[in-house]
C-alpha cells in the first residue's frame, strides 16, 4: 500500500488546527488507519481539540477489546468527544471547542469509513472521483431541502457553519460507511480547507496525473493556496493494490 499525509497552514491563518494521523500497519485490531480532525474554537483550543481527538481515538483503538471494525470504531469516536467535552470544561478559554472527523480503515478489499463534521473521504478509481462522507454542515442541509444547489455552496456566507462535531454535543452522532475497493483505487480524507477551495474534478485531475502519492499531495495543497489558502488545508492518501 501506498500512503502519503501531509497538512498545511495555508496563506491566511496563523496557526494550523488540523490534524492527521495515517498508519499502513496495523493499529489494534484494524489493519490500517487513517484521519484527518479540523479542530475549532479559539486559537490555542482548535488545535488542542484536534490533537486531542486524533490521540485518544489512536489510543482507544489500540486497546480496544471490540472486534468489528465499526464498534472499534464507534467506540474511539465517542470516548475522542468524551475527552474533548472534558478538555473543554477546564479553562474559559477552551470553551466551545470541537473539531471534524473523519477516519477510514482498508481491511482487505472494503473501506470502513466514521465521520463527524465537513471534513471529507473520496475515493478515486480510473474514471471518477466519489465523495463517500456526507457533510455535517448547514449548507449541505440547504442543498438537500433545495433551498441551494451545490454551486451556491462552494461561495455561501454561511458554509463554515456545521451541524456535529467531536465536542459539540454529550452524544455524538457519528456516521458510517463500507465501500468496496478495487485495485488501483485511491483513497483520500481532506479537511475543507482542500474541499471548499479545489473543485472535485481538479483533484481528481491532479491526483491522477501525478506519479506518486507524495507528489499528489503536494499538488493538492499547491492548488488550494493558489486558489487563496482561505483556511489550513489536510491531505491523507492511500492507493490500495488489492
């Protein structure tokens, strides 16, 4: 397996509040692992809350005595939320904090997917580039009611907002996916900062006319601050040979 991460502050924000972790050896029970959380709130708790929650979903999943994929998965999700509502409580400053997340597990040929909030999972094959995460986001609910179409979005004031996030609520409501995977499919997890600046079209013209995975990456972020690097943009990568 082929697998690159990489995550960068962009061209307006002062401080990086994603965060990315990507393991093609086994974590745990699962095989592989990969995420990418966009934390939120002010400037010291939108990192911690990221972090946080990418560290104790890896250490739950560690030690997790589940066997499935989704209820080890399930289980991270809720004690990340747990750890990051508790970290919240103990300064007025970390009030409010709370971050995205997305992970995906390859086992064998089948992509296990955990969201909560806007960052995203794609997967790419030879013709097409699918978003597979649906967003937790105001305005993907707009596009769904119809009361925007899906070009309005990219540019709505109003796009930032979302609707669940690790942190927000004493119960998370995360969600679950399983596609099939077949050989030569990449994968690819992003935090808005790639999705609300690149169109989808451009990363997949981008990712496939790129060699390697590392080279994609790269691009990938390239492309996003020379579209304005509105925000700190993430990238994690994984090409499954099968």
């Amino acid at each position: 397996m082929e697998t690159y991460c990489q995550t960068d502050v962009g061209l307006k924000r002062n401080n990086n509040q994603d965060f990315v972790y990507a393991s093609d050896q086994k974590v745990g029970r699962l095989p592989t692992l990969f995420i990418v959380a966009d934390g939120m709130g002010g400037h010291a708790a939108g990192d911690l809350a990221s972090r946080l929650a990418v560290e104790t979903a890896v250490d739950s999943i560690g030690s997790s005595g589940e066997i499935t994929v989704f209820r080890i998965l399930d289980e991270a999700v809720r004690k990340a939320n747990d750890a990051v509502l508790k970290k919240a409580a103990e300064k007025p400053e970390y009030a409010g904090m709370g971050t995205t997340f997305v992970a995906g597990v390859i086992d064998g040929d089948t992509l296990y997917i955990v969201n909560v909030g806007d960052s995203r999972l794609y997967v790419l094959d030879d013709d097409r580039i699918d978003q597979i995460t649906e967003d937790h986001s105001l305005v993907e609910e707009m596009v769904r009611a119809g009361r925007i179409t899906r070009e309005q979005m990219r540019n709505h004031p109003k796009k930032n907002i979302i609707t669940r996030a690790i942190g927000g609520e004493a119960e998370v409501r995360p969600d679950f996916f399983d596609v099939g995977l077949r050989k030569g499919d990449i994968v690819l997890l992003c935090s808005d900062g790639l999705s609300n600046m690149v169109e989808d079209e451009q990363i997949f013209r981008i990712v496939k006319r790129e060699k390697t995975l590392r080279e994609a990456g790269q691009k990938l972020i390239s492309a996003a601050n020379t579209a304005g690097g509105r925000d700190n943009i993430s990238v994690v990568l994984a090409r499954y040979f099968g």
